[in-house]
C-alpha cells in the first residue's frame, strides 16, 4: 500500500530536507524513525526539497508498506512520540498505488515572513529588514509575476533542469503586526526562485530599482540582473495540493 504523510517542520536545525552524507536532513531523521518503528526499511519520496534552514507548515511524502489497521491508526501518534520536537505529524493517508508526492502536486503555495523592526525571539524565523518598504509598489511588481512563465533569471544558476517554466497563480504582499508575508503560489518552483524574487521585490520597495526593472530583469533570463537572495530563514512552505482523485480513503491520525 502507498501512503502519504503529511506533516511539518521547523527547519533550522536541519541542512535540509534531503539526506545527506554527515549532517543531519529531515528526511534522514523521518526515514529513520519510520524504519525503527515499522522495522522494515523505508524510504520518503517528498513533495520537493527545502533548504538549509527553510521551514514547512506542511510538507507531504509518500511511502510504501504494509501496514495493519491499528498500525495505520496509530502511527501518526507513534511518530510524535519518537521524533525530534522540531517535527510534527498531521495525518495519515492512503492513496492509488500510483500516486506520487513530488509529480502528482497540481499547486504549491510558499511564504516569506520579513519584520520590519528588531525581534530577537524571531531570528530564525523570519528576516529583519532595516528599511522603510513601499509595499504598494512591491505589490504591483509582484502582480507582474503572473504575467510571465520563463523564471530562469531567479533560479539558482548551474541547476539540472529541463525547463524554467513555472505557471504562479498568486503573488502578494500582506503587511502583519510590524512585519510582513509574501505569499506566491505556483505548480512548481526553480531552486531559489522563491528567495530571489522576494529580495527583487525588496529592492523595488527600498527604492533601489523600479517595477519597469523587474519586466526588464525577467526577459533578460539572467540570474546576475535579479536582487539579491534573503536568507533562508524566513521562506516557510505552506500548502501543497493534489487531485482528490489520487486518495483512498480519509487521513487516520
């Protein structure tokens, strides 16, 4: 049986999701912690693959097994006990035996939290900028995202894809309690993309460059020309949809 599960991370102490030889990946400490209790190999194919310190509000991968029904209802309270307080588990999902966590994903959502004044109970939680934002303007370069489908000029460069085309749905800024979140929206990410608009968008709000720029900046396809990354501090992933189609049954938690 093919299974998804849901669940969420604080991302700072980890390098990541992916597993990696001598640090510590989430995937690594999820992997380990379903073979312990199963005690059967197991391996998690993600939804995608966060950086170093980037956060999920909710991630989902997919395993196989053959689980009992008291297993399937109860190992998502299992897996809370065992694992690191820095992870939590949602629910429990059973899917087609075709489903798969990272291609079958129709919408992933991110957001990226920015305060616009000294928190130190936030460090690692969001990005302090020390600039006065003129978010009406940052807002109307971020609807110009939607507008375009080549991102190549905010993707990490010498990255292995086929295609830079990414179809984003929404783009916006909030303002929030002496702070703020981008939220975007799209089938699919470039590595870093996320990271790169925001500190584009940055730059248009301190001044530094104007929205004309930013049309500039994304048909010139060139990495160089976008603003800067912001760390990965702030940048949490926050939804990811599927086609109802590819689920079973209801969750089990």
């Amino acid at each position: 049986m093919r299974y998804f599960l849901t669940f969420s991370y604080n991302g700072t102490p980890f390098h990541g999701w992916q597993r990696q030889p001598n640090v510590i990946s989430v995937q690594e400490v999820m992997e380990d912690a379903l073979s312990n209790l199963l005690r059967t190999p197991i391996s998690l194919t993600a939804a995608g693959r966060t950086d170093t310190g980037v956060h999920a509000r909710q991630m989902i991968a997919h395993f196989d097994a053959n689980l009992t029904k008291e297993i399937e209802e109860n190992l998502v309270r299992l897996l809370n006990r065992y694992l690191k307080t820095e992870i939590a588990i949602d629910r429990l999902d059973c899917v087609q035996k075709y489903a798969h966590a990272r291609f079958d994903a129709i919408s992933r959502t991110y957001e990226y939290h920015i305060d616009l004044i000294k928190n130190p109970f936030r460090k690692e939680l969001a990005y302090q900028v020390n600039h006065p934002l003129n978010f009406e303007l940052m807002n109307e370069a971020a609807q110009l995202m939607m507008r375009f489908e080549d991102f190549e000029s905010f993707s990490k460069t010498n990255t292995d894809v086929k295609t830079f085309l990414c179809n984003i749905t929404q783009a916006h800024w909030e303002t929030r309690d002496k702070g703020a979140i981008f939220t975007i929206t799209a089938n699919r990410f470039l590595r870093n993309m996320v990271r790169a608009i925001v500190g584009t968008l940055i730059e248009v709000g301190i001044g530094k460059i104007s929205v004309e720029e930013v049309v500039r900046i994304i048909e010139c396809k060139d990495r160089s020309q976008a603003g800067f990354s912001v760390p990965a501090s702030g940048l949490y992933l926050t939804e990811i949809r599927y086609p109802k189609s590819i689920y079973i049954q209801d969750g089990k938690s």
